[in-house]
C-alpha cells in the first residue's frame, strides 16, 4: 500500500488526539507517559504529538520512551542506538531490551508476532511500574484498527474480534492507551513531513510472508478499489459492533448472576434454565462459567457446540477441556477444576 502524504493541519491533528483522550479521561495533568518507540514513523509521531498535547492543554506530561530489540534484522541494533540518541536530545528517559525473538519462536511453537508481542507488552508493562509510569502509550492508529479487524474476520473471530483494538486496555497492571485510533496513516506522515522529523523504516513491514502485511499491501488496496474509504467504513463497523457487545455483555452478566451458583470450588447452573436463553447470550454464559473457574481459558467455536449439545440433549453428560471438568446429570451442569 502507497499512502499518499496529504498537507496536514496540525492544530487539526492535536485536536483529534486530544479529543479521544479526553472523551476517554486519560493523560490528566502531570501523568506520567511510557511511550512503546520502535523508531518508525507512527511511534515517533506520536511521541511528538504527545508534547504538543501538552502544550495544547497547557500542562506537562513527564514522558519516557522505550523500545524492545526483537533480533529479526540486522539493523535493529543501530536502530535502537539511532533512537536513543533522538531521545536524549529531546532530554527524556531511555529505556531498552534485547528479546531473540526468533529463538523464542521456536522454541515455543508461536509465530514471531505473538511472541513478540507477548515479550513486548510484558517488559514495557515491567518497565512502567517499576519506574513509577501511569500510562503505555502506543501508536496504532485507523489504518492498523482496519488491519485488526480484516485479521480477525478472516479468522472466523466472533463479535467480539470485529470491535478492533480498544482506545485503553487492562490486559496489565499499566493501562494501555492508544491515542492515535481516530487518525489516517496518511496524517501521520504529513504531520512528520510537516515537523521535519525523521524516522526509521522497518523492512520487514513490506514481507507479505507476514499475514498483517499481506491484509495491508494487498488486500485493503483490492478492497479501496471497490470502495475508497473502506478503512473509514471497517473502523465505523467496529465502532457499531462495540456497542451492540456492550448491550450483549450487560445482558450475559445479568443472567450470569440470576442463573448461576457460585461454590468454594465449582459452579453450577441449571440445564433447563439455560436452554430458555438465546445461543448468544448461552455461548457467552460458558465462556463466563469456565472464566470462572480458569481465566486463561478460551473457549473455542468447537468447544462451544459441544458445550451446547450438553444444553440440548437431557443425558448424561462428561466433557473435558484440558483442567475444566463439565458434568450434566439431570438438570444440573457442574463446571469445575479436576485435579
């Protein structure tokens, strides 16, 4: 994908950012910011943008920035050395690690995106609480929320997928705060023309090996082909699945907590009670049932039909998903921890 460098409108710029952080009650005065730098042209956008938020708000911000060596090109090194540089010249906090993410990858039996992100997300969340920071600040913008969304329909993802990536995530102890979703690439790019500021280019971002390079350089491109502002019309239909998944989530814990029993090391629920509810607001319940009793559990869509054949069949029933026991005898569903 060739994005266009369009003149940009900075005060324009500053003011989208700042109105999703403020529609979001985030960066408050004197927060303290870890900016996730890679070197590239989004991140150090953003770190940028940031400053003049500041100034926008009239306040200050104590901003570090850190980067995360992955080891899959060789100049990563020098790129990493190059950052540090532009970040003591702006007078900011450096931090950096090395992870041999290939490595890593193997050994695991992940793709090197996961792993990376995982070692990723981990360190910098480390890294901001031992240093004192209220905030992980990253760079996604529109286009990588479009990007998402593609990655996980083509996966067969549920509702859930197709709402994107969230403005503030809890998925660590620091929050994770995305500044830049209501703003183009092409923005992006202008505004650093604009400044005059420069940046590195990762080149594995043009491997279309890698599915989030294939679904932006040539899928996204085939689909403006149809229609022109599709990443516009992919971001307005997760910004539409969101709020119907908050009505469905509100409706699930509501039923949870009038349909489900809560013991010392189980749950229970009744088989006739659930079967009255719709398969939407069932397939959430178990996910919710088995949460409960393991939260690093993720139900699958396999698991889910034959969780739902348990529902509808009045057998008795065993079902096993790797330390979960789920037991139906009569009308009653037993989920628990087998040891």
């Amino acid at each position: 994908m060739v994005w266009r460098r369009w003149p940009v409108n900075v005060k324009a710029l500053v003011r989208t950012v700042n109105h999703t952080l403020k529609s979001h009650n985030l960066f408050p005065e004197n927060s303290r910011i870890l900016v996730a730098c890679s070197g590239g042209p989004d991140s150090m956008a953003l770190l940028h943008l940031l400053k003049d938020i500041a100034i926008h708000r009239h306040t200050t911000y104590e901003i570090g920035v850190a980067i995360v060596d992955h080891c899959i090109r060789p100049e990563s090194k020098e790129e990493v050395l190059w950052l540090q540089h532009q970040v003591e010249e702006l007078g900011l906090p450096f931090y950096s690690a090395t992870f041999d993410v290939p490595r890593l990858s193997k050994e695991h039996k992940k793709s090197e995106e996961t792993i990376g992100r995982q070692v990723r997300y981990q360190w910098l969340n480390e890294i901001a609480q031992s240093e004192g920071y209220d905030y992980i600040s990253v760079a996604h913008h529109k286009d990588d929320q479009a990007e998402s969304i593609l990655a996980h329909l083509i996966r067969g993802t549920g509702l859930n997928g197709l709402t994107g990536m969230a403005v503030v995530s809890n998925d660590y102890d620091i929050p994770v705060i995305r500044p830049l979703l209501d703003v183009p690439k092409e923005e992006l790019l202008a505004y650093l023309a604009d400044r005059k500021l420069t940046y590195c280019i990762d080149s594995t971002n043009d491997d279309i090996r890698y599915q989030r390079n294939r679904i932006r350089h040539r899928i996204i491109p085939e689909l403006e082909a149809v229609n022109p502002a599709v990443v516009d019309a992919i971001v307005r239909l997760g910004s539409s699945v969101n709020e119907d998944v908050m009505v469905i989530s509100d409706l699930t814990s509501r039923t949870f907590d009038k349909l489900v029993s809560i013991g010392k090391d189980e749950v229970r629920i009744s088989r006739r009670a659930l079967r009255q509810e719709p398969l939407a607001i069932q397939r959430r319940l178990w996910q919710r049932l088995v949460s409960t009793i393991d939260s690093d559990l993720t139900l699958t869509s396999a698991h889910q039909e034959q969780l739902l054949d348990i529902v509808n069949t009045g057998e008795e029933k065993t079902f096993t998903i790797k330390s979960i026991k789920v037991t139906a005898q009569c009308d009653t569903i037993k989920i628990y921890c087998e040891h």
